[in-house]
C-alpha cells in the first residue's frame, strides 16, 4: 500500500477555488502526481475546538463559511464520500496517545479549509473524507502531539493533509491587489519557516512565536499555522521532522501561499 507524505496546504482566500496560476495550477497537478490514497484525514484551521473533534459523516456536507465572495464560490458542492472509520480510528489513536478525549460529531460537513484545497487537488470528489479539528488553546506543542496520535494512518493509506496559511494577516490584507508583491516582513517570515522545516529544527519551530521575524504581525492569532505542527507531527520519525517546500508564492501580498511535504 502506498505511503503517502503528511502535507500542510496553505489554503488563502476561498476564492483559491475559481483562480488560474500559482497555487491553484500548482495544486490542481498535486493531487495526481502524489496519487490516489485510501482516505484523506484533513486538520483544518477552521474548525476550533477544546477538545479535538472528528467529523464521522458518511455524506459531510459543503460549508460555506465565509460572506461576501463571488456567488460562484457558493454553488461549489464538493460531495465526496466521508470515512466515518478512519475518523473514528483518528480519535481511538489521539485517545490512546494523549489521553485527550475525542468527540465523534456526525453532522459535521467540510469547510472551506478542507473543500477548497480538495476540490483542486481531487476534482472528482470521489476519496472518501474525514476532517479533524484542531484545537482552541492546544498551542505548537499541542499540535505537534495531535499529528505524531495520528502519524499510524498514513501506514493505511491516509492523506494527512493539514489545510491552514504559512502567513494570515487579514488587517493587512484588504485593498491588496491579487498579484501584489510580499513586503519584507511577509517574505522573511516565510523564509524562517522554510529554513527550519528543511533543516528539521522542530524546536525552534515550536518556538516560533519568539525566534521567527514578525511572527505577530504574520499571525495576530495562531490558527491557520498550527496544522503546519499537526502535519510535522505525522512525520516518520526517521525523517527528523524535516520536510519540503513543494510550493511558494503570495497571494494579496500578505498571504504566503507555501505548501509543504514531510516524508
């Protein structure tokens, strides 16, 4: 059975779904030459929790969590199966290895976090589905200990995909024109993180509220980068933790569009 990398996406705009270029061609391609696995585990940035959370719905639904988009973004449907088994071996395994309980909440559906990169990545909506939340005050560390419970699915044939943003400054993002250049403090930030995933320094990492540049301003909350830790955590532990950036670019200037490989 193919053993497939844990990914961590940078989602954007949910508008990601209607463009042409960059991280959407890129995407688009991704999902083909990575391959067709069992199932697919998302921990998406979008679904916040005290407590982790697996959504166990054979039919999940498609979230439009957002207002003000294009009518287009709200006629996607993306209608694939869900995996209500591999969403309930997620939370037996986040379980066993935290002692966290989990709850299986059935009437979950996909949000943007998860349909959009998915609707690129695998159009047909044909692989079946589970999302997992992440959690509202689990921190780097917490999350890091979310991906390592669940690094055993990849072994079934489970995508581990983590869908957040490696930057996710809204304030500054209104006004920007889509293909607007990073500002410096966008662009270094987004080279610390590259360097230290290559380099494997889970560590710093960890710490990169005080040690990367501008780690604030790049992200007033912590949301949309703690997938990256829930996916450095379902890593080989061979590997050292380091992993690949498959994809770089901006959208708006401000939001770093990377995309990253471990394994």
């Amino acid at each position: 059975m193919p053993r497939f990398p844990s990914l961590f996406v940078s989602h954007g705009s949910p508008t990601l779904a209607l463009e042409r270029g960059g991280a959407a061609d890129f995407l688009r391609g991704y999902g083909e030459r990575l391959g067709r696995p069992e199932a697919i585990l998302v921990v998406s940035a979008h679904w916040e929790t005290a407590t982790p959370a697996a959504g166990t719905s054979a039919a999940p639904g498609t979230i439009h969590d957002f207002r003000g988009f294009p009518e287009a973004l709200y006629r996607i449907r993306y209608p694939a199966p869900g995996a209500p088994g591999t969403a309930a071996e997620a939370a037996r395994l986040i379980g066993a290895a935290t002692g966290m309980p989990v709850r299986l909440d059935p009437e979950r559906g996909l949000d943007h976090g998860a349909w959009v990169p998915l609707s690129l990545m695998y159009p047909a909506a044909d692989i079946p589905v589970a999302q997992l939340s992440i959690l509202r005050d689990g921190g780097p560390a917490g999350h890091l200990a979310l991906g390592e419970a669940i690094r055993p699915l990849r072994d079934a044939g489970v995508l581990v995909l983590a869908s957040g943003s490696a930057t996710h400054n809204l304030n500054e993002f209104r006004g920007n024109a889509h293909d607007a250049p990073a500002p410096g403090w966008v662009a270094e930030f987004g080279e610390w993180m590259a360097a230290a995933v290559r380099d494997g320094r889970t560590a710093d990492l960890l710490d990169y509220r005080r040690l990367a540049p501008s780690a604030e301003r790049n992200h007033p909350t912590e949301e949309h980068l703690m997938p990256l830790f829930a996916a450095i955590g379902a890593a080989s532990p061979d590997s050292g933790s380091r992993g690949t950036r498959v994809h770089a670019g901006h959208a708006f200037g401000v939001l770093a569009m990377d995309v990253y490989a471990f394994d």
